[in-house]
C-alpha cells in the first residue's frame, strides 16, 4: 500500500494565539516581537494583515513599523505557544501514534495504518482541520501526499486552512511549477546559487544533471534532486520515540556589545552552564565545542574545536570555548551574540578513561560540583547558586537552559 503522508501546519501560529488571548486584535495587523529593550526587537511572528504590509520574519521592528504604522507589536508568550502546540498533538495521536513534530507548529503523521478506520488522506486532513478549528480555535493547513517532503510543500501552497494533495501521478504539475525556494531545506544561499544557472524551479532542479548538482552542493545537491523527483523514503518517527540527539547548543544577543575578554567570558559560562546541564539531563557527553560569533557589524564566524576527552563538565566546555573565542578572527571587535554548541555526543557511559589518574580525579570533582548545583537549581531555581566569575557583572548573567526552547530536528534527524 502506498505511504499516506500528512504534513499538518498551524497558520500563523504565534500570531494566531496572541489573537485568542485578545480579541480586539482580530482585526488588525500582528507582529509577535521580541524584547526591544534587551536587544531581540525583532519580528518572531505576523499574521495575514500584517504580511499585506510587507512585514517579515527576522525583520527588526523600526522597520516593520514603517512599513506598516498600524502595526501592533505583543510579546512572545512561549508557555501559550507549547500548551496549544500540546492540544495540536493530541488530536493527531488520535488518528495515528506516527507522529513527528517538525518546531512547535508543524507535525508531519502517517495516517497510512488508519485509512480502514478514519478514511483516506484527505478525509483525515479536513477532519484534523474542522477539529483544529472547533476545538482550538484555530486554523491549519495539511498537504496529503506519499512522502514527508511533498506533505510538507503540500501544506505551503494553500493558506489558509487548506488541504492539498501531491501525488506521484499529478507531483510534476503540481510541485514542478512552483519556486524552488518551496522546497523544503532550499535556503536563501542555495537559492542564489542555483539561480545562477538558471534553476529557479522545483523541476528544473528534477531535470538537472546530478553530477553538476554534487559539483555545486555537494551531497545536499543529490539529496535535495531526489527530494524535487519524490524520492524520499524517510520515515515518519513514533510520537513517543526519543529521537537521536545530534547536537545540543545555546546561544544569546548580548545586553550591549562586550569588547574585553570579562564580558564574554561572562555570557560564554551561562551558555555552557546550560549546554552542559542538558548534557547531564541526558546522560551524555560530547567531544566537540563549537562557538557561533557575531560582530556589531554582523559578520559571523563558527570556530569548533575537537576535545581531548569527551564531557558533560561545565567548566571543560567553557574552557574550550574560550580558547576558541580568543583565536576567532572577531578577538578585539564589539559581539553582538554568541552561541556555543557541542556534537559528537556519546553515551555517558561509554566515556573513555583517561590514562593519567591526577586528571581524571580532577574531572571527576568538577563532574561532582556540577550535579550538586544540578540539584541545589532544580530546588532553589537557576539563580540560587552562581559561579564565582559571574560576580564581576550579575547584569549579563543569563538562564540561557530555562529561556531555551527545544525545536525537534524533523526530517534531517531521520538521515
């Protein structure tokens, strides 16, 4: 039987539920914005009336506010977000336990072992539709097709609350036809290469040679040709699965632009306080260290560096961190944000001993003050205990763990 694939997309999905907490913006244009005082004035959400207007994503909020002076900007209420995002998720659990959230607002389902109960694809789609509407208030759009990337570009065509179907027999004229900007991991980068050579659609990006696609993207050119021909096998995970956990990273946009070395070392602690937390929560550790850095100027640079043992401990991770942040090409220049990540996750378990036993004892009690300041903060709270370097300026100390939301990976995680 063939694979029957749902994307489900919520329409305006921050916007949409500021508007049911306040009913006399149902009207009017809607940006969800982030906290200009503290330097995230941007858009993170608009709806339908404030998009006519040109605002955007991404887009800082002077700018937004020129371009549409009725503009009403709100702040981000993230408890909301995950507590409708929840409801979403139970009434797709109804209809299949296949369900793989793609951030807080999109789920992809495999309906495919439900047809016999709840009908076809697109019987579900409209019954999950109705449903939304009816018992959140709210609307989606749901593509219907064989794989997860054509349900997705299904979902983006008609909105909103709509339903579209891609099939292999009608995916030519259907998906082929539309920018290939649409296609799910094409980014504006790629955009710009591929429009280069004239690709500038979904099926001229199926019809062109695979060997020039690699040439130019690499194995993401075979990958993203595959996916324009519908060619993608990937499942849709279980909805109680854990799924694999590549990577874990923090990052933050500074109070003012630190230029000495005190400042960053400040905000480079709380980031890795809170990557080596979730380490532990995990029960993983990690083997390298990498450091996102944007100058005021917004250059930005990503510098990693291998460890020479794997780790959950704070302090190795700052270490690390520092020392790439002092041989980045930004040392000396105002930062604008900063990010760390770790990769090369592991089994805590698994850990290699070291070969000198004075440093593994010396690990070994920085591993223990950690979990003792795991448990005084899971008590207490975040800021019931601090690290020492963090009193040289308490303003720019930061929960980056209790502010971070976690976004699943999606389809990528499944590769």
């Amino acid at each position: 039987m063939e694979p029957i694939i749902l994307h489900s997309d919520m329409n305006n999905f921050y916007a949409s539920v500021e508007i049911l907490y306040n009913h006399t913006l149902k009207d009017k244009p809607v940006a969800v914005a982030g906290d200009e005082e503290t330097r995230h004035g941007i858009v993170l959400a608009k709806n339908d009336l404030a998009k006519r207007f040109g605002v955007h994503t991404g887009q800082v909020l002077w700018e937004a506010r020129r371009q549409c002076p009725e503009l009403v900007c709100v702040p981000a209420h993230y408890e909301r977000y995950l507590h409708f995002s929840a409801l979403a998720r139970d009434i797709y659990i109804g209809y299949t336990d296949q369900v793989e959230a793609f951030g807080l607002d999109e789920c992809w389902l495999d309906v495919t072992g439900s047809a016999g109960l709840f009908g076809d694809g697109v019987t579900i789609a409209n019954d999950i539709r109705t449903r939304i509407r009816r018992e959140l208030g709210l609307t989606v759009s749901v593509g219907v097709s064989y794989n997860k990337i054509f349900a997705k570009l299904g979902s983006d065509m008609k909105k909103p609350d709509a339903t579209s179907v891609i099939t292999p027999d009608n995916f030519r004229e259907t998906a082929w036809r539309l920018p290939v900007s649409d296609l799910l991991y094409v980014g504006p980068a790629t955009t710009r290469k591929l429009a280069q050579f004239g690709i500038h659609t979904i099926g001229a990006l199926a019809q062109a040679d695979q060997g020039f696609l690699y040439s130019l993207l690499g194995k993401n050119g075979i990958m993203l040709h595959q996916f324009a021909n519908g060619q993608d096998h990937s499942g849709v995970r279980q909805y109680y699965a854990l799924p694999p956990m590549k990577s874990i990273g923090n990052s933050t946009t500074t109070l003012r632009d630190p230029v000495c070395e005190d400042d960053v070392k400040i905000t480079l602690m709380a980031l890795c306080e809170s990557v080596a937390a979730r380490l532990r929560e995990q029960n993983c550790v990690c083997s390298t260290v990498t450091v996102g850095i944007r100058t005021n100027d917004l250059a930005t640079f990503d510098r990693q560096l291998k460890l020479a043992r794997p780790t959950d401990n704070t302090l190795m991770i700052w270490e690390a961190a520092m020392g790439v942040f002092r041989h980045s090409p930004t040392s000396g220049k105002p930062v604008r944000s900063l990010s760390v990540k770790v990769t090369g996750l592991a089994p805590a378990d698994e850990m290699t001993q070291l070969s000198l036993f004075l440093e593994e004892r010396k690990a070994q009690r920085r591993t223990d003050i950690d979990r003792v300041m795991d448990r005084i903060r899971a008590k207490y709270g975040y800021f019931s205990i601090r690290r020492a370097i963090i009193l040289l300026d308490p303003a720019l100390d930061l929960d980056a763990k209790g502010d971070h939301t976690i976004h699943p990976v999606g389809f990528l995680g499944t590769l």
